[in-house]
C-alpha cells in the first residue's frame, strides 16, 4: 500500500483496513470470496474497531476504579447471596431498560462494591454511560459546585449519566447543605437514570450521616419506589489478607517456651 492510499483510508476513519491491507488481500486471493462476502468482511472489521474503542473510552470516562466483573464474583464463599436472582438482574440488564436504583448493604470486604461495579461495567459495555464515584468525593464536589456557583452544571452532567455507583453512602458524615445537595441529586435522577448504592448502613441507619430526618425519609421514599435491595449483612469478608506481624515470638517459639 502507498502511503497516498493509507492517509486515504487514515483520513476515512477505515484504520482496520488501513492496518491489516496486505493480510486481507493475500486472504481473499487464497480464498476467492465474493465480492459480498469481501465487502461484507471489511465492513465487520470496521464496526467491531470503532465500537470496541468506543466501548474502552465509556470505560474509561467511567473512573471505575477496579473492572470487576460478574464471572469472577465468587458465589461459593457467600452462600447467602441469591446467586440466581442477582445473575437474573444483571443477564436481562432490566435494571437499565426500566431504570431501578440497586442498594447493597453489608459490612466491608464482602463484595458489595465488586458486585455494584459488576453492574455497572456490563451496562457500560452495552453501549450506556457511566460513572463511579465514592459519596465522599461526591459530598465534596457537590459542596465545591455550589462555591463556585457552577452548581447547576453539575447537576446536570451527575443527572446525564444513566448509571451511576456512588460507593460506600454512609462513610462520612454529610453537614446540612452536602445532605441537601445529595438528596437534589437523587431526586432528579429518579426514575429517570439508574443509581447503584453500596453501604454498611441499613435504611433506619441513614438518619446517622444525613443528620435531618425528613430529607432521610423522603431520600428513602424515592429510592425504594423502584429498587432491588441486596442484603449482605450476614455475608463474611472475602477480602484476601496477608498480614506480618512485626513483634511477638514466633508461634514455634512460644510453645518451646510455655511451661510443660
């Protein structure tokens, strides 16, 4: 290929063809496809680049910290956890086709953020936008809108995602204008857009961070009109460890020593 013909095909947006030009001719050489099924090949090549990149750069616009994914949840190490019903949810991507809030409540390293993350790559992946963030971060950027008067704009890219994680609700304390600003947020993407929540407070807990016990109840109102709740309180950690202990006698050590 000429370099004339590959600004050509750069310029055209046809990088595939661009890349893999001499493979595809000696291919149709040897195999002598139609003219349809040579087209029809470029083509698929074509679309599969552009939708994959496409699909990398919703990823990556979504700041999701770790890509969890659903395959390698392991169901075995929580028995509690309906694992039929959460794979019911996630397969059928109901959740984004009639938009439902989805809250998991269980104490840390049981896997509710793994889980939420789960949900929101594969609704990323099947072409809807998305975002993760920490209710820290969220509090403080809120709070940091309404200083510089860019509230509003805020507000409306939060609002333009159609699923948003917002990671461990409860962990810090929200003063009176971060809760109302939380409460603002939630309420305008109701029913309108897809909120998953995790948390290690249940919903009589929330009054505890939100400090304002109307605003809690009409957060909880909204949220519960349409949601699926995932229970994971009684779930055990399954965060792996590996902890050295820098002091005491090691355990051998310590039984030569004990009295007989």
């Amino acid at each position: 290929m000429d370099d004339s013909l590959r600004r050509e095909l750069q310029l055209l947006g046809l990088h595939a063809l661009a890349e893999n030009w001499e493979g595809i001719l000696k291919e149709a050489i040897r195999r002598r496809p139609s003219y349809h099924r040579f087209l029809q090949r470029i083509v698929h090549e074509e679309y599969h680049r552009k939708t994959e990149k496409t699909r990398l750069a919703r990823l990556k616009r979504a700041k999701i910290p770790q890509l969890f994914v659903m395959d390698t949840f392991p169901f075995h190490q929580q028995p509690r956890l309906k694992k039929q019903l959460v794979l019911e949810l996630y397969d059928s991507l109901s959740y984004m086709k009639d938009p439902r809030d989805l809250l998991f409540i269980g104490p840390t390293g049981c896997g509710k953020t793994g889980l939420a993350t789960a949900f929101l790559v594969h609704a990323v992946n099947q072409g809807f936008r998305g975002l993760f963030i920490d209710f820290s971060d969220l509090l403080e950027r809120l709070y940091g809108a309404r200083g510089d008067y860019s509230e509003a704009k805020i507000m409306r890219k939060y609002c333009a995602y159609d699923v948003m994680v917002i990671d461990e609700i409860g962990y810090i304390a929200a003063h009176k204008e971060q809760a109302g600003l939380f409460f603002d947020l939630m309420r305008r993407r109701h029913q309108h857009t897809t909120s998953i929540l995790t948390t290690q407070l249940g919903f009589d807990e929330w009054g505890s961070f939100l400090h304002n016990e109307h605003l809690t109840a009409a957060l909880l109102d909204r949220i519960t009109v349409n949601c699926a709740v995932f229970n994971m309180k009684d779930c055990i950690s399954i965060r792996p460890k590996s902890i050295l202990y820098a002091t005491g006698k090691p355990a051998a050590a310590e039984a030569n020593d004990s009295p007989s």
